[in-house]
C-alpha cells in the first residue's frame, strides 16, 4: 500500500506555476454543450415532474473538461475534437478561447451536429445526464502528428476511437505518456486503446462493465494490456491503482459536496499534467484527487477548478 504524499513530492508544480517548468498536454475527445437543471430535492426515481430552481448552459465532455481543467491548474493545453458547425459547435470553442485553451484543432464539421447533454443536478450534487454524442466523421488522418513532439504528455477519452487510437500510437512512438480517461465504452473500444495505454483511470461503472465487477482483483486483471498503471476512481472511498504489480490507494479529500459534475474530468486533467510535469505516480493521484475535490465545492462541471498554488495551499491544510 501507498504512503501519504509529502507536500516535497509535488515540488515540480511550483516550478509549472512560476512557468520554469514548460508542460503541454494535448486532451482529445468529446466536447460536449451541457444544459444544466438544478433541482432542490434528491432524485425520487420512475417518472416525476421536477420544477428546476436554476438553469443554466455550459461546455462539458470528458477530454473537453479536462483540458479546461490543465489551463486552470497553469500548463498549456491543446484540445483536439469535433463538433458541427452549427451554434453549439461555435459555442464550445468560443468557450475552450476563454479558458486560455488552443482550440486550433477543435474541428467544425459544416455536415456534422454537435452534441449536446442535458444533466440534472439534485441537492445532494448528485447527477443524471443524458448525452446526445453528436453525429461526425470518424477519421482522424486530418490530425496535426508532428505537433505531438512537443507534448508532455497526452490524455484522451473513448468517444473518438480512432483519433485517440492514432494520438497514441504517435505518443508512445515518440515516449510521451498516454493518459486514458476509461469512461463507459464498448469492450471493443478498451480492447483497441488499452495496449497503447501508460495509464489508464476507470470511473467504477465503466471498470465493472468492462471487467465484470469493480474489486480490486478485477482491476488486476487489466494488467495483462500492459499499461503501467491501472486505476479506478471510487468518489468518495479515493482512488486505487495498480502498478508494478503493487496495489495502492489514495484517499479521498474531505470537502462539502456541492456538485460532482465533472469531477473526474478533472482529476485525468490534473493527472495528465502532473506525469507531463514529472510528478510520480503517487504524487500525481494526490495532486488529482485534491484538484477533483476543490471542484466539487463549486456549482457547475468547470466552476471551482484550482489553480496549481491553490490546491497546494489545500493539501497542506488537509490531512
């Protein structure tokens, strides 16, 4: 089992803050645009007519969330996608220019249609969302590679098989660490993108649909890919991962929950930067797990992101 971190461990951060320290990720994946529904009382279950007190339409997706999530943390971030050239398409990537996030490759397809979610938000912060994942080509031959070399690291999610299939193969061509956002895909899809894998981080429902259960033996047994780390994300019971054949874990931050939309976006967000920035893997959970907590004091998926001296800050101050 793992150590607690000590705040040393993380001393490669300060460096990216102060900017002595370049780090570049490349997230590619799904951008979504979310309409949010707050409601003041916890889900009931079956059909009901629920009246919203807040409402509300932000950029989302997994990959998208986390690139947002590495500008706010202070290191340069690259977001490659598709959207269609519609209204929700010029949306996102108006918002991702906000964020201080190169959209260069953020590709408006004039025959595509964006996607878009609707989430509803209770007053637990828990969610539910419904997620229409947008209609575009499926080729990724249009991706800038060579750029790739000047990566720290790169993330992706499972919604654009064959663009993080291709970033991947670049990335490890050239020794820059793949980071997998392992979200609920076909067993395909993990079948694909799991040997081109370093670190691969299951949310619980995806690991159980993909391995059958979300145990620790089951998260094992996903070493035989050959990634370097395996992880799953548990909320509030932390992080466990494997690596080296060792198990560890890494607790969960304590804080007042909010809303926990977007909360593992941001967790494989702060993780892509912290291995981009040389961190070791359990100083780079520990980095995460806190990023994703400070978010979840915040109303919305990319409201309450820290920046790297904040979560610092946090962390010394949390046991």
């Amino acid at each position: 089992m793992s150590a607690l971190v000590n705040i040393g461990d993380l001393s490669a951060l300060a460096d990216v803050a102060s900017r002595t320290r370049p780090v570049h990720v490349i997230c590619l994946g799904l951008s979504a645009l979310d309409q949010v529904w707050r409601v003041d009382r916890p889900f009931a279950g079956g059909s009901e007519k629920i009246k919203a007190v807040e409402y509300g339409t932000l950029g989302g997706g997994m990959a998208a969330n986390a690139s947002v999530a590495v500008a706010k943390l202070g290191a340069s971030v690259a977001f490659w996608g598709r959207a269609g050239n519609d209204a929700a398409g010029h949306e996102m990537k108006s918002a991702f220019a906000a964020e201080g996030v190169d959209v260069e490759n953020f590709r408006l397809f004039a025959d595509g249609r964006s996607s878009v979610s609707g989430v509803i938000v209770d007053s637990s912060g828990e969610r539910q969302i419904v997620n229409f994942r947008g209609l575009y080509p499926e080729a990724a031959n249009w991706l800038p590679l060579e750029v790739v070399s000047r990566a720290s690291s790169v993330l992706a999610d499972p919604r654009w098989v064959e663009g993080a299939a291709t970033l991947f193969r670049e990335a490890r061509a050239r020794g820059i660490p793949t980071v997998l956002d392992g979200d609920m895909a076909e067993p395909d899809v993990f079948e694909r993108l799991l040997p081109l894998t370093d670190h691969a981080i299951f949310s619980e429902p995806a690991l159980a649909a993909f391995a059958g259960s979300t145990d620790d033996k089951s998260l094992a047994a996903l070493a035989r890919f050959g990634c370097r780390v395996i992880a799953v994300t548990r909320g509030e019971e932390g992080v466990s991962w494997y690596e080296n054949g060792e198990l560890h874990r890494q607790a969960a931050y304590a804080v007042d929950v909010v809303d926990t939309t977007g909360a593992g976006d941001v967790f494989h967000g702060a993780y892509a930067l912290g291995i981009g920035a040389g961190l070791d893997v359990r100083a780079a959970m520990a980095f995460s797990a806190a990023s994703a907590a400070m978010k979840c004091r915040h109303a919305g998926g990319r409201n309450g992101i820290p920046d790297i001296n904040e979560c610092l800050v946090f962390m010394r101050t949390k046991p």
